[in-house]
C-alpha cells in the first residue's frame, strides 16, 4: 500500500482549467475522501492518479516515486467508476479475476481470491451469475471485489454510495470501512455528501474549483475550518469580525486605541452555534467573552431550541442552538457567553 | 377505431404482398418448363434450370464460390478498417472531423460507376486490373460507408469507460482490445459484417469494370440471363443468389447477433 | 510530454486506413475522373487541360436528351417513393404486432439486388408478363400486342417501377425511425385541443420528420440517377439514361472516346453534389426560421 503525494498537478479542459496546482498527500493504508460540489475537479483527481487523464503539469508520486510517466494498466492505481461498469459479457467470477487473468495469475490462484473476495463482499456462491442478474448494491460490491483482486497500490473510488438507494448506503459504508480495515487499501474516495464523507473517511480533502481548500479529520474540519466555505460546508456557522490583541479579541475592534495599534491583528471568528451559551445573570470567566443580548427569535425543536440574539456590540445576529432547554421568549434581554477556545480564527 | 385498424391492416398486408408477390413469381418460373402466354400456370413443370444451374461446365457453383471469396475478404477487410475509423468517429472529438464525416458518407452519394471509371486507368497501370486484389480493392467504396457508419453508431453506444475501467485493472492495448473491445462491439460488427457480404455479393457494374471479364462472380452470369430475357434460368439464379445471401445472413444473426441491435441500418 | 500529443493524434491514426482507402480509390477516382474529362490523359499523350470536351458533350442532343431523361426518372421514382413511403411508415406507426413486418421490409431490398429486382419487374411488367396475362383473362385485351408497353418504354415506367420495388421500404424504415421517435404526447395534445387525425399528421408529424424525408429523398435521388444495372436492364435503347450512357461509350474501347465519357461520369458527380449543396442550404434556412 502506498503513500500518494500529489505536487502542483493541473489540468485544462478546452482552456478551462479544472485544476489548478493541486497539492494533496495520502498516507499509507489511510483513506481520504475528496469532497467539494461537482465540478470542482475531484473525479479529475481520480482520473489524473490512475493516468486515465495526462496531466498539464505537476508530479503524481507513490511512495515517493514519480507514476506519471507510467501508463495506466501498469500504475496499480485501480479506479472503480460510478456507474460500476461490471464486464456485461463476462460473468462474476471472470468479471473479479479480469485484472489478474491479464497480469498471468494461474487459473487455481484466481480461483481462490475470487472465493475469498466474494466472501469478504458478502455475496459468496456468486461467481456464475451474469452481472446483469444482479442488483445495483450487488454490482456495486462485485466492482469493489473486482479492484481488490489486482492487490492495488490505492483504491480510487468515484461517488461509491451517493448512487445506492438510502437502504443500502449505510451498508455499503460500512462494507467500504470494513474492507479498508482488514485488506490497509491506501484508498481516495470522491464524493459531494458531507456526511459520507464525515462517516468513511480518515481525513477529507475539500475541494473547490480546482483546488484544496483544507486536508483534516473531520474534527478538524468541523472545529477549525481555515476559510468560511470549508466552515460553511460542515455546518451552521457565525462570524464575528474583529480584532485580535494577544489573547484578548474585540468585536468590531471597538476599543478606540486599538485602531492605531499596529500589532492588532483583524480577523474574523467563526464558532458554531452549540457552543454558544445564554444564561439570565452574567457571568465571567477568563476564556469566556460575554455580550449583552436580546434574543429575536425563537424556535422550539424538540430535543434543542434554536434562537437568534442580537448582541449590542455586534452588527449581525448570532444563532445559538441550546440543548439545555432554557427557556427565553422572544424579546427577552439575556447574557451571551462565547467560549474563544472553541472558536477558529479565520482569514479574511 | 376498431374499423380503422382494419383497413390499416389490409393496407399493410396489401404493401407486404406487393413486395412478396414477386419473390413468389420467381420461384414458379424457377420450375416451370413450358410457359407461354396467356396462360396464368405453366403448362409443365421441371428442373432443367437447376440442371442447368449445377452442371459445372457452365461455371455457376464456381462462379458463386467466387462471388463468396471476394466477399469475405471485403468484409475483413472492410471491418478492420472500419473498427478503428468507427472508434474515432464514435468516441473522440478532433479538429476536422465534420470533413471526415462527409468523406466517409459521400461514396453513398456519388455514383460508383463515375468513380470506377476514374480509377480504373490507375488500376491498369499498377496491375490491378483483371484481378482478385482489384475487385476487391474497388468493392471497398460502396462498403466502407455503411460498415464506418454502424461501428460509429456501436462505439458511440458503448462509450470508452469499459476499456478505461479495464485499464485500471492492468490491461494493455492487445489485451483490452482483445477481453473487452471485441467482444462488446460484437453485435454492430456482425451487423455490419452481414451487410458489407451482401453489398460486395450484389456488385456488377464495378466488378465488371475492375474484374475486366477475368473474375467471374456469380452476378456476371445472372445479368445476362436477365438482359437476355431467359426468364427461367434468370429465375434460378436469382433464387440461388437470394438463397445464398439469405443463408449467409440467417447464419450469422442466429450464431451472433442480437436482433435488437441491428435494426437502424439502411441499405438502397 | 509525449503522451498528450499522443492523444492528440490518436483519432487521425486509428482514422489512417480508411482515409487511406478513401482518399486513393474514392476521391482519387473523382479526381482522375475529373481530370479525364478536361482532357489531362498522359496515357492517350493529352496533356492539355480544355474544357472542349464538355462544350462538345453538354451542346450534344445525345447528352441532353439523356439528362431529360435521367432526371425524370429519378424525380418521379423519388417523389412517388417518398410519398408512398411516408404514407405506410404513417400506418406502421399505427398498428400493432408490426415487429416481423418489419423485418420482412428490412431484410428484403437488403438482399434483393438490382438485377434480381429488374427480373421480377421483367416478369410482371412486359408484354408477356404475368399483369398481361392476368389482363387476357379479365377480358381486358384478346392479343399480347394490346397490352401496353410498360418495360423498356419511352416513359421509363419499368424503371421507376423497379426503383419503387426496392426503395419504398428503405423510406418507409427511414421515416417510421424518426415518426417512433417523436413523442406519443404531442399527439394526445393536439387531438385534445380538437385536432383531427389528418391534421395531427398534417401539423404534427409532418414537419417533425420533414428533414429525414428531404434526406430520403436526396438519398434515392441521387441513388437513382448513379445507378446502372436498373435503367440497364429496363430501359429502352433511346433515350438512355447518363449512367447506361456513360457505360456503353466506356465500353466501346475507342480510348479517344474517353474524355467525352468522363464528361458524362463527371457530370452525374456534379448534379448529386450541387443536389447535396442545395439540400444543406434549404435545409439550414428551414432550421433558421422555424427555430
């Protein structure tokens, strides 16, 4: 299994350029989904790795080895369509052992891995059925089984379960996990639904208009986005903008000395809504900082209650989304606490 | 609308018989021995045409083994020129390609016998005239269209992404063309394959202008009979021919092709 | 670096063998034929390009009458193809369980060539044939001489007649193509907002598939008017068509006579492409205004 860095890769379609210097490591054995809208150049991505598309420019390199001289069938970077495209004139068994029937594998050796791939799919006993008898999660999982067979060196996977009807998704994510974790595949999957994304992946690469936007765990992403789009991708989000002087941040930079201060830095905080707290009485703590508010709205769903606050100092409302059930009416004048520690600061 | 439907039908069935009647006509004039006017059924029956038809000092089996030779090679030849020139017509976009079009289309349209009678000189010259290689060389032109024009339509049908996905899984050109490309474009050849025999098998004015007199295929001895007017003897030939090409056909569609992919294929 | 051109030039390289074949033996065969006719003949020491072989051939009765005669022909097989084509592709499209009648007409002018088509209209037509006989025992006539001349005819009736045989059903295939193609709704439309079923197929259909008619018609025109073996075999021995024309002077082996038959070749290739021209250009004005 191999470690994939990909360096400044471009690509133009006709003048448009789809990507634009795509900077991106995978690790070992690690499984990263590429997430962003379509159109932003992710199943490129897929197609430049597995050389389906030549690059403009740029270096695609497994374990530290330049690939992109490397014709396709020889790089071991074996890419499972959307659409599955099982062999219609092969059946299941010689559908799975295509890939090792044509790198010479003996037939007894073929043999057995398509057993044990058709296990490890949960669809044993398969291998005589036509693909046309089988359902689209079954032709999904054969796909799956067939990449596996050639022992890739990354599994590329282009929207493996947005295409899957909603009962079978949550089987087949944990079909993906599973294969990743007993088989360590090296995989990159694409995909435009967050929660896939969240759910499969060790990290997520965003992606936007044909570059990444930020790498990280979900947690990372979700708590400490570096741009609003990633913020916004993952969530609700507010935005305070301000100035920031050592460890103390000031709304709208207020403080009057603070304009002429050149060490200031401006910035702008984002923190979710769930992390805001109201409470009738103030109180203080250092790494709290706390506004005067009036709530403007408010909604009541069930287990959460979301509200909109107006606070004095600050221009736009702020949503907060309380657990704890406390009760304001509209109109009420409260205290808004805003934890710092939770907040991420992000460039302008 | 029930009456309707009716007179639709009788329409119909009076189209089809129009276009059967004659092939029905052929085949008792086939047997008939003497026939003379006015009457409606011939007065004897008998099988002197097919004597006739059999006998191998008038060269017709031979000429009809001919006929089938120069028709296989035309057709591989045709078909292996076709794949690769369907597969870039059906599957890439390329500057120049709305030319290639009409130049691929335009033997359709431009009379064979202006063409013929343009290179046959060239052909003299360069030996090809009076022989194998040039008939079959010449029946390329009015083949090449439609066998270009099906694998076209077979390629544009079956995208390039089973031969991308074999890709991934480490397949080299032979061994894609081979596993994946053959066998999934296996219909529209056949199609096609079907079609380029029964042009080639049907050629006279080319295959006379080439061939010189020298390569006797089966349609060089039927069109005399038919411009002689020898209604019996052109009868039998004609439904040897039309036996032939029909076997020719039934065989293939039975062993190879899916009926529901041939139909859209015309041919004048 | 190499592989992007690769893949630039890789459509013209898998195209290379048919445009081989087709630039040598089919443009080349225009070409020559060309040159031929304007009098560039190296074989036979002319060397000159003229046109004086095409003033002597288009001033010519010979020629003209021919002309006259092959348009004719292939006009009225044309039109009356067309119309009878458009007319039971209309009533296929009408009626159920039509798969074998429709391999019946698919199959049939695919395996049934000229020649043969030319024999069954021979049978049928002459003076002798089987019509004739049928007319005897209606009463209609009493001697084989009463019974019209309908094959190697002046008029060209045999002609057209084998030509309707063999192309009626590629312009019904053609046509019923595109009529299945057309969306059943916009029928149930017009009939809801009080059309009638003359007038859906007047409005509706009609100009839907006026393009692949026109294109039908181009196609057996031109088809009609190249073709040998037909107005060959059932023509009458004056006025002959441009192609019997072409041919019997090409055969006479009096290579001087070459030009002239080159003039006579060429010309059937120039009114199939001026035919082609005007056909591209009427039909984009059409698509121009109705869009």
């Amino acid at each position: 299994m191999s470690r994939i860095t990909i360096e400044n890769l471009s690509k133009k379609f006709d003048q448009k350029e789809v990507l634009k210097n795509l900077n991106l490591e995978v690790r070992a054995e690690e499984m990263v989904a590429l997430l962003g809208p379509s159109g932003c150049g992710k199943t490129t991505t897929l197609k430049l790795i597995s050389g389906l598309l030549a690059a403009d420019t740029g270096d695609i390199k497994f374990d530290g080895n330049s690939v992109i001289e490397l014709p396709t069938e020889k790089r071991g970077a074996v890419l499972v369509f959307q659409e599955n495209l099982l062999f219609p004139h092969l059946n299941i068994e010689e559908n799975i052992a295509f890939g090792l029937k044509m790198s010479g594998v003996e037939k007894k050796i073929r043999t057995s891995r398509v057993t044990e791939l058709l296990e490890l799919v949960n669809l044993p006993g398969y291998q005589k059925r036509m693909p046309g008898e089988l359902s689209g999660g079954q032709q999904q999982r054969i796909a799956l089984a067939r990449a596996l067979a050639v022992n890739p060196r990354v599994l590329l996977l282009d929207e493996p379960i947005s295409n899957l009807d909603a009962n079978l998704r949550e089987e087949m994510r944990e079909l993906i996990r599973k294969i990743h974790e007993e088989e360590n595949m090296t995989t990159i999957f694409v995909t435009h639904d967050r929660e896939e994304a969240l759910l499969v992946a060790d990290r997520i690469a965003v992606m936007k208009n044909g570059s990444l936007e930020q790498i990280g765990t979900p947690e990372e992403l979700y708590r400490s986005p570096v741009n609003r789009y990633v913020a916004n991708f993952f969530g609700q989000a507010n935005y305070i903008r301000g100035c920031k002087l050592g460890d103390e941040f000031y709304p709208d930079c207020q403080n009057t000395e603070l304009k002429h201060d050149q060490e200031a830095e401006k910035k702008l905080v984002m923190i979710r809504p769930e992390f805001l707290h109201l409470t009738k009485e103030e109180f203080s703590d250092s790494d709290l900082m706390v506004l005067k508010s009036k709530i403007i709205k408010r909604s009541y769903a069930g287990e959460r209650i979301y509200y909109q606050v107006e606070a004095d100092k600050l221009q736009d409302p702020l949503r907060v989304i309380d657990y704890n059930l406390s009760n304001f009416e509209a109109g009420e004048e409260v205290f808004l606490h805003i934890p710092l520690a939770k907040a991420a600061y992000l460039k302008e | 609308m029930f009456k309707k439907n009716i007179y639709r039908k009788i329409i119909l069935y009076a189209l089809i018989f129009l276009f059967a009647f004659p092939l029905l006509l052929l085949l008792v004039w086939a047997f008939s021995g003497r026939w003379p006017w006015p009457n409606l059924i011939a007065e004897s029956f008998s099988l002197e045409g097919w004597r006739y038809f059999i006998d191998p000092a008038n060269g017709a089996v031979e000429s009809l083994a001919t006929s089938v030779i120069i028709g296989v090679a035309v057709t591989f030849i045709t078909l292996l020129i076709s794949i690769p020139a369907g597969k870039a017509m059906g599957l890439y976009d390329f500057p120049g390609k709305g030319a290639v079009k009409i130049l691929v289309l335009a033997p359709l349209i431009v009379p064979p016998l202006a063409v013929t009678m343009g290179i046959h000189i060239n052909f003299m010259l360069l030996g090809l005239a009076d022989k194998f290689i040039g008939v079959i060389l010449v029946h390329l032109i009015p083949t090449l269209p439609y066998s270009i024009r099906i694998m076209t339509h077979t390629f544009e049908g079956l995208g390039d992404k089973f031969e991308a996905q074999a890709r991934v899984l480490g397949a080299g050109p032979l061994q894609r063309f081979i596993h994946i490309t053959l066998p999934l474009i296996s219909p529209g050849l056949f199609s096609a394959g079907i079609l380029v025999f029964i042009i080639s098998f049907s050629q006279y004015l080319l295959t006379f202008l080439i061939g010189g007199g020298r390569i006797i295929t089966f349609t060089m001895l039927l069109f005399p009979l038919v411009n002689s007017g020898d209604r019996m003897l052109a009868a039998v030939y004609s439904l040897v021919f039309i036996a032939a090409a029909l076997i020719f056909t039934l065989l293939m569609e039975r062993v190879l092709v899916n009926p529901a992919e041939k139909r859209d294929h015309f041919y004048i | 670096m190499f592989k992007f051109r690769f893949n630039k030039w890789y459509p013209y390289l898998l195209l290379s063998p048919a445009l081989i074949v087709l630039f040598l033996l089919f443009l080349g065969g225009v070409i020559l034929g060309l040159s031929q006719s304007l009098g560039y003949f190296p074989v036979l020491g002319l060397e000159e390009p003229t046109f004086k072989y095409y003033l002597e051939v288009w001033s010519s009765t010979e020629f003209l009458n021919s002309l006259v005669f092959s348009l004719f022909i292939s006009f009225t097989s044309a039109i009356l193809t067309t119309i009878i084509g458009v007319f039971f592709a209309y009533q296929l499209l009408k009626i159920k369980n039509k798969n074998r009648i429709i391999n019946f007409l698919y199959k049939l002018p695919i395996i049934v060539p000229h020649i043969i088509a030319s024999l069954m209209v021979f049978l049928i037509l002459t003076q002798s044939g089987i019509l004739s006989r049928f007319a005897y025992h209606l009463g209609l006539i009493e001697e084989i001489a009463e019974f019209p001349r309908l094959v190697f005819d002046k008029n060209g009736f045999g002609i057209i007649a084998a030509y309707l045989w063999k192309q009626i059903p590629f312009v019904v295939l053609m046509v019923y193509t595109v009529l299945k193609q057309i969306n059943g709704s916009f029928e149930a439309a017009a009939k809801n907002l009080g059309a009638s079923n003359s007038q859906v197929f007047r409005e509706i259909y009609l100009p839907l598939t006026a393009p692949s008619i026109g294109s039908a018609f181009i196609i057996i025109f031109a088809f009609s008017l190249g073709s040998f073996e037909i107005p060959y075999l059932l023509g009458p021995t004056y006025p002959q068509t441009l192609s019997v024309l072409a041919y019997k002077k090409y055969i006479s082996l009096d290579l001087t006579q070459r030009p002239y038959t080159m003039v006579i070749a060429t010309s059937l290739t120039m009114i199939t492409v001026i035919l082609i021209m005007i056909y591209r250009k009427i039909l984009s004005l059409i698509s121009r205004y109705h869009l």
